[in-house]
C-alpha cells in the first residue's frame, strides 16, 4: 500500500509540474510522448529477439539476463540524449563513449554467453 502511494505522490507532483512550468509547451510534451513510445519500442524489440533467440535451457539465463539489461540502458542513453528536457545532463552522457562501448560490450558477451559461445 505504502509503494502506491509514493506512485500516486510521484505522478501527482509531475502533474503539477506539467500544468505549472512555463518551459513545458504542448510540444515539448508530444516530442516526450514519441521519445518514450520509440523506447518502448526498443525495449520490445530487446524482448522479442530474447525470446526468439533465446533456448530454452536455465544456463542461457545469465547472459540473457546481462544482454537484455545493457540493451535497455543503452536505449536509456538515447533517451537521455535525444527527449526534450528541462535540464542538460552532463556532457559526457551527450556523446558516443565510454558507457555506449561498455555497453555494447556487454550486449555482445550476453549473446554470446546465450550462444553458447563463452
């Protein structure tokens, strides 16, 4: 009960926030809506090729688990970089580097732990 109402609290301030601050134009709001639809996108495209690819036997679930995780946070640093926002993130979020590599990296170790490969 206690987790709903810090969600209904969350939502609600975010509401207040939308309706109140003048940098939150109609759109600003629908670039934010096809930034977060094109995420869901990308993470069910993770899902769906983890399904398709994946066997069906439990030692496949490590890499699995590492391959789908980095390709949500990956997809997370394209939202970063391309949703319209009220704040800049840092810079080094802004560009291609070091956690765009760590994550491909680890994309490819979990395929290939899934294929057998490792």
């Amino acid at each position: 009960m206690g987790h709903l109402a810090v969600a209904l609290a969350v939502g609600l301030t975010a509401l207040v926030q939308i309706f109140t601050d003048p940098r939150i134009t109609p759109g600003f709001i629908w670039k934010s809506l096809l930034a977060l639809a094109l995420y869901a996108l990308h993470g069910g495209i993770g899902l769906f090729v983890l399904l398709v690819l994946l066997p069906r036997n439990p030692d496949a679930a490590v890499g699995a688990t590492v391959a789908m995780t980095s390709w949500i946070l990956l997809g997370m640093l394209g939202l970063i970089r391309f949703a319209p926002r009220t704040q800049e993130p840092p810079r080094w979020l802004m560009h291609f580097g070091v956690p765009d590599v760590g994550l491909l990296l680890a994309i490819a170790w979990g395929v290939a732990d899934v294929a057998g490969l490792v």
